[in-house]
C-alpha cells in the first residue's frame, strides 16, 4: 500500500497532471455554477478530449471536473436560490437567506472552507479505508438500503418550522407520488396519462430549479410589484459583508464539518446513494443535534446548516470513487460516465485495478486531495468578484435566474414539453410557499423515492412478501433502530420541554 502511495504521489505531481487537475477544478466549478450542466455534461465532453491521454492524466482531469462541479454549485444556490448542481439543492436552505441579510461573502467562504475540510477528509478516508470499504461496500442489500432510505425520510423535521411538521409530512407525501411517475421496474407505466414525455418520469433537476430559482424569481417580482421598480428589497442583498469567520463561529463548525464529512464519505461508498442524499442527510442529521436556540436558526441563515450539506457532498463525491474503483460498479450517474471512460482507456475497474494499475488507482486518490487544496486556493479570492451577481439590478436578476433555469432544464433533455411541465410546477410551487408549506421535503420525498420503492420490491421478493427483512440483518436491524430512534427522541424532549 504505501509502494502504491508513493507511486500515486510520484504521478499525480507532474506537472502535466498538476496542470490538468488544475484545468479539471477551474473548469468544473465554472460549470457547477451554471444550473443544468453539472458534472455528467462536463465529464462526457472531456471524454473525446482526453482519448489520446495517459489514463491516469485522463482520470486526474475528469475527477477534477467532478469534485470541482459539486464545489462550485454552491455559488449559484446561495447568491441566486438556483443550485448549479443537485448536490448544492441542500446548501440554498440557509446559503441563499444568509445572502439576503448581507453575508453573502462569510456564506460563500463557509461553503469553500467546508468544501475544503469534507474533499480533504473523504481523500484521506479513501487512501486508508479503501480495501476495507469495498467489503463494506459489497455487503450492503437491498433491506439496508430501503432502511438506509426509510433513516432519510426521518430528516423532514429537519425542514419544517415550529408547528409545521405535519405540512412536512404533506409535503414529503407529495414528493414520493411524483417520484411514481413514469415507468415502475418491472415496465408498467404509472401516472404518464398516455403522455410519452413523462414515460421516464419528472426529472430532479427540472423540480428543483422548478420549485427554488423559478419560484424564487416569481416572488421576488410579486414582492416588488407595488408600483415601485424592481431592486433589492433589502439594500443589505447588496453587500458582500465580511469573509471573516469568528473564533466562535470556527469552533461551533469545526464539530459539524467533521461530522457530516464522515458520515457524507461513507453514504458516497454506498452505490447509488450519492451526494444529494449525503447533503440531505447531514443537514437533517445536524440540526437533530442542534440546540433549542440553533435549531430556530435553521432555514433563516444558520452557519452549521450551511456547512454541513456543503461538507458532506464533497466528501460523498470522494467516497463514490470507492465502488467505482474497487469494484467497477458506478455509485451515481457521473462515475457512470466516468467508468466509460476507463473501459475506453482499456483500464478494468474492479477489485485487480490497484495490483494492475496502481499507477491510475493511487494517482487519481493523490490527486483529489490536490485539487482540493487547488479549489480553495482558487476560489477563496474570487469570492468578491463571484459576490457581484449581487450587484445586478432585481429587474436584470430575474430574467437572468428564469434564463438560467429554463435553459438549464432543456439543455439536459432538449424536450420542450419539460419546460412546460417546469413552469406549471413554478406556478404550484409559488402556491404552496405562499400558503407557507416548505419546498424542501418535496424535494427530499421525490429523491428517495424511486430508491425505496426498488430497493422494497427486491427486499420483499427476497424475504417471500414478509416484512422479517426488516430485521433479520445485522445491519438492517442498526440502521432501523436508528430511525426509531430519531423519531422517539424529538417526541420525548418535546414532552419534557
């Protein structure tokens, strides 16, 4: 293993590899910040330009794109509520109200230190843990996801205020129904009313710039529209604020960083799982442990609610690359791409790639903790200028967030009707925040989804119909424990409360 370290150092510190992680995590945050494109665009672009590469240099650039792309995306969800990647969906909860009150810049440097601190920890994790977490990895079934999946659910206290629980509950209801449209694993159509765009069911993306950038424009204009002309209803929109974080504020966040980086590695290890739930998870999981006060704070401009999404979904992406590269299975539709581009390479992702190719499996796990150096070097002095959008005038914002949402969405699927559909759920979703139900439960249902559901049918057809899978495993058994548990306690200290 450390033969292996060495020559993965030896490699990733050349300087053409040094170059292209460079070139990987400039281009990656640049496209991160754009809604729509994120990194599976990206990396599917770079596959023509790297055909004649070395495969390590190749693997250097395309990671670099990826964790790069989840970086950036942070920056348009908290200046503009219009998350540049799904995995920053989480990070516009308390990024984008941490703006408008005039701390635009201290938001964007938690979201890069936190980036930083979740990338570094999941590199460091990956180079120790990675033979070890392929075991891991393999032994997870399908009863442990849905159960893993049934522990996400638990987290939609996490996105209602006081007295909202049960508008919570509505709306993750909701978000599950509109994860059933299109076709059910074995090949029925559902819910699609004959309609043949929505045999493959809604798109996350289209629903989540549908129901924050689209829906944030609209009410940006229906806030402002008494006559006056549109600008910042609040001159502080237009500050930077300090980029200064406080000896107290770094100790309250040095414990949630940490935290949600561990635990948002080891959901990017489990195939599918992905940094959307990882971001999802660690923000529900943090304000569980918040106290009374902080809690309050969620959803308004909370410092742990914004590092902990930010930090797990760098570390998630990190722990993707774990089944990717020990087992040559694809744990989210990047790696998905990302393992076609090895194959093209003709390198064989699986449990003999650090014995056959130690030089692209160490190099490309060297790599990350460089580019992730890189990314904060990079965008720690570009935050002033970044902070600008800002600056627009309201009546050039909002044109330019329903652009970016709208050309976003077609530029994934190139199908006009999914414009169509994305301004009627717009419309809706301008609805339901006027009624004060949250949006973020929606979002956190429709995710999990079309997981549960496919991972149920196989645990059920597994066990003959009995719900003993439930907790026949070890594993299965913790994790239901676990989401027992979390619903029990909150109950509790709000009797003793």
């Amino acid at each position: 293993m450390l033969e292996g370290i060495l020559q993965g150092i030896s490699t990733a510190f050349l300087p053409t590899n040094l170059m292209f992680v460079f070139i990987g995590c400039f281009a990656g945050t640049l496209i991160g910040m754009l809604p729509g494109l994120g990194p599976v665009s990206a990396i599917a672009l770079m596959i023509p330009i790297t055909y004649g590469f070395d495969p390590a240099s190749g693997l250097i650039l395309m990671a670099g794109v990826y964790y790069g792309a989840v970086f950036g995306g942070s920056t348009s969800a908290i200046l503009l509520n219009a998350p540049g990647v799904s995995g920053a969906v989480a990070t516009a909860f308390d990024g984008y109200p941490m703006a408008q009150q005039g701390k635009a810049g201290k938001a964007l440097a938690i979201a890069a230190y936190s980036s930083f601190i979740g990338g570094t920890i999941g590199a460091v994790l990956l180079l120790v843990f990675v033979p070890f977490l392929a075991k891991v990895s393999l032994s997870f079934q399908s009863a442990d996801y849905f159960a893993l999946m049934l522990f996400g659910l638990t987290a939609i206290s996490a996105f209602s205020g006081k007295g909202q629980v049960l508008k919570a509950v509505i709306m993750t209801l909701l978000g599950l129904m509109l994860a059933t449209i299109g076709e059910d694993p074995s090949g029925i159509q559902r819910f699609t009313f004959g309609i043949p765009d929505l045999f493959d069911g809604l798109s996350f993306l289209l629903l989540s710039m549908a129901t924050f950038a689209l829906a944030e424009a609209v009410m940006i204009v229906l806030k402002n529209n008494k006559g006056k002309e549109l600008h910042a209803d609040d001159m502080s929109m237009n500050k930077l604020g300090s980029m200064a974080l406080e000896k107290e504020e770094v100790k309250e966040a040095a414990p949630v960083v940490t935290r949600s980086s561990i635990m948002g590695f080891f959901v990017g290890v489990l195939p599918g799982a992905g940094a959307t739930i990882a971001s999802f998870l660690a923000y529900g999981m943090e304000r569980n442990f918040a106290s009374v006060k902080e809690k309050l704070k969620f959803g308004k401009g909370s410092n742990a609610g914004l590092a902990a999404p930010e930090s797990a979904n760098n570390a998630a992406s990190t722990g993707s690359f774990v089944p990717l590269l020990t087992l040559g299975i694809p744990g989210s539709a990047t790696t998905a791409v990302m393992l076609g581009a090895l194959l093209s390479y003709g390198v064989q992702p699986g449990p003999r790639l650090y014995i056959d190719n130690p030089d692209v499996f160490w190099a490309v796990i060297v790599s990350m903790y460089v580019g992730n150096i890189i990314l904060l070097v990079l965008n720690l002095p570009l935050i002033p200028y970044i902070a600008k959008i800002l600056d627009i005038p309201q009546r050039f914002l909002v044109p330019i967030i329903v652009f970016l949402s709208l050309i976003g969405v077609y530029l994934v699927s190139f199908n006009s009707v999914d414009l169509l559909i994305m301004v009627i759920i717009g419309v809706l979703a301008v609805g339901i925040r006027i009624l004060d139900f949250p949006l973020a439960p929606l979002l956190l249902g429709f995710i999990l989804g079309g997981m549960m559901e496919d991972n149920l049918r196989r645990a059920l057809l597994i066990s003959d119909g009995s719900l003993s899978f439930l907790w026949d495993r070890p594993i299965t058994a913790t994790i239901m424990l676990m989401v027992i548990a979390s619903i029990v306690i909150p109950v509790v200290r709000n009797i003793r409360n």
